[in-house]
C-alpha cells in the first residue's frame, strides 16, 4: 500500500505529529497530499508558532513579497514577480504562466495562516501603493476577502499598516483580534498626506490597543477618541488650547487611566498655548525654548503629570509624560490635579 492510499485517520495522525515544516514538505510530495492536507480541518493542523509575518506590495520592482519569522529564527521569504510571472522561496523559481501574482500571494498566504494558533508578536501590512497609478489595484480587496474566508481573527501584539486612506487601513483593521492587539502603528508613505479617522476610531481594535502611533495627518479625531490609549504619538493640523486643557485635566483626574507619554505632532506653534498653564517653566535646547508645566495626579503624591511645548523651524511637539516626583527641576511651579499652584519645587 503507497501512503497516499492509507485511511484517512491514519494520515490524520500522520499529520497530528508532525510539525510545520514537516507538513509544508509533505504538501510538496505530490497532489494527493497537497490536496489532502488543503482540506483538512484547521483544527487538525499543528501550530506554526511563527512570531511575525509580512506582506507587502513594492511598486517600484512590480513584486509582492510575504515573509514569516519561526520560532527558531528560521526565516521564510516569498517573492512573486509580475515581470517574471514567477514565484520564488528557498533559491527555488516557480513559473506561475498567467495566473495573477496576487491572487497566488494571497492564496498562500492564506494557507499559511491556517496553521497559525498562537499569537504574533508582530503582523504588517505594507500595501500603500501609488494613489494616481496603483500597481495592485484589488490587493486591500482582495485581502480583505481572504480574511472573511479564513473566518477567524489575526492574533497579533503589534500591528503596523501602511496604507493611503482610511479605506486601506479599515482594508485590515477588522480582521485583527482586538483582545490580543496592544500596540497599533499606522503610516502612510506621504506624511504630510491628510487622513480621516472616524470610522478607524470606532473599531474595537482602536478601543482595546493600548499605544496608538499615526505618522500622518490624522483628521476626525477627538480627545475621547484617544483618553483610553497609555501612549499616543498623533500628528494634527491643529489642537486648541481648549483641548489641550481638557485633556490634562483628564489625565489627572481620572485615576483609572493608564497612562505613559503622549505626544501631539503640529506645523505651527498657536500663540495661546505659551501662556495656557500660566508661567511655565522655559529651559532653551539647540536655539529653540521648551515650556514645561507640572500637575500632580489625582490620588497620588509621587506622579506628576509633565506638559510640555518643543517649538522647531518647522513643527511644534506638543507632550504629556508621566513623571516621578523627583523628576521635578528645581524652580519649577508644581499645580494640583485641578490646575491651581500649589508650591515652587
């Protein structure tokens, strides 16, 4: 009897104790044990344990290339050519004829996942693509009809998404498990490009990660939308004095929030934030003035809560950092929870 003629509970088992790439080079054997192995039940295949994955779209060599990081350090790189029609892994060249690059992309990549029941640590989605002239025109489609095949979340701790507007993002964004989901990092290749945020910060993905990173300008977003986050990194076309007053009295009085370090990325200084605070505390770095304040926290006698105004030639950073108590220059007004004085440190 050749292997591929045994009962089905017995290559069950086969494939029960075996790993992942024991399985991966069984489905190269021969159509039988592809087509047996692309059958099977999720639940029969062994876990990947890969700790990150990639996808991307590069334009400018007209490829779309996936690549896997293993538990061992053991690296998979897969490389489809649109020039070439071809498919590259291991030294290994697969003429693809006119099948489409990233129909074959995806369907291995989809294969790929579903082995996969242990969490990422790192997941990315590179697939910003030129806006006039995209290259992949239905890849976030396409993408996104693979996730709702597969009809399951990615686990991931970290997710990066490169992409060109709120569609691409949301292209994603869905199909990640917003319970093991704890930093976010979205781009964009234009930073300067301008990018509405509402239907991003309604997601229960945006709810649940704990860090938030967007380096573009993010439109349609409000201080509730950001409160719950312990670090932020947002570039805006403008914050009022208003908001920023807002958001500090929140950081302090909320004793619930888990806070670390915010930062508002902005082109210009507004004149009224120098005086928001009343006197602040001015210390000079490379040519430019830095305003500090100070505010305790709510509940507590070692946390201060740092606000901070870094002008440069061309934007102004605009921080709240949590602090320890000793951290306090000497000279410097320290205020309550409520923004009243309450002595010189």
């Amino acid at each position: 009897m050749i292997i591929t003629e045994m009962p089905e509970p017995v290559l069950d088992k086969i494939i029960e104790f075996s790993d992942f790439k024991a399985v991966l080079t069984l489905r190269q054997v021969c159509r039988d044990f592809l087509n047996f192995i692309d059958d099977l039940n999720d639940s029969k295949l062994p876990d990947s344990k890969l700790l990150t994955f990639g996808i991307r779209s590069d334009y400018t060599e007209n490829n779309v290339i996936v690549c896997f990081m293993g538990p061992d350090d053991s690296f998979y790189r897969f490389v489809y050519s649109e020039v070439e029609k071809s498919r590259s892994f291991n030294g290994k060249t697969t003429n693809l004829k006119d099948e489409d690059i990233v129909d074959v992309a995806i369907r291995d990549l989809e294969r790929i996942l579903k082995f996969q029941k242990s969490t990422f640590q790192w997941s990315c989605f590179n697939i910003h693509q030129l806006f006039r002239r995209p290259k992949f025109p239905n890849l976030e489609v396409k993408l996104s009809n693979m996730f709702r095949k597969l009809n399951r979340k990615i686990k991931t701790e970290i997710l990066d998404i490169m992409a060109y507007s709120q569609v691409g993002f949301m292209s994603i964004l869905p199909f990640v498990d917003p319970e093991t989901l704890k930093r976010l990092r979205l781009f964009s290749m234009n930073k300067t490009v301008r990018i509405e945020m509402n239907e991003i910060a309604e997601t229960e993905q945006w709810k649940n990660a704990k860090s938030i990173y967007c380096y573009f300008y993010a439109l349609k977003v409000t201080v509730d939308d950001i409160c719950h986050f312990s670090n932020v990194f947002i570039k805006m076309l403008y914050i009022s004095a208003r908001v920023l007053d807002f958001l500090r009295e929140t950081i302090t009085s909320c004793s619930n929030i888990d806070f670390s370090r915010f930062k508002f990325e902005i082109p210009n200084e507004n004149e009224e934030m120098s005086n928001l605070w009343g006197h602040a505390f001015i210390t000079a770095y490379l040519g430019f003035t830095n305003y500090s304040w100070y505010f305790r926290m709510k509940n507590s006698k070692e946390k201060i809560l740092l606000a901070e105004i870094r002008p440069t030639r061309t934007k102004t950073n605009i921080c709240f950092e949590n602090i320890e108590s000793r951290e306090v220059p000497n000279g410097a007004i320290v205020h309550d929870f409520k923004g009243n004085t309450i002595l010189l440190w």
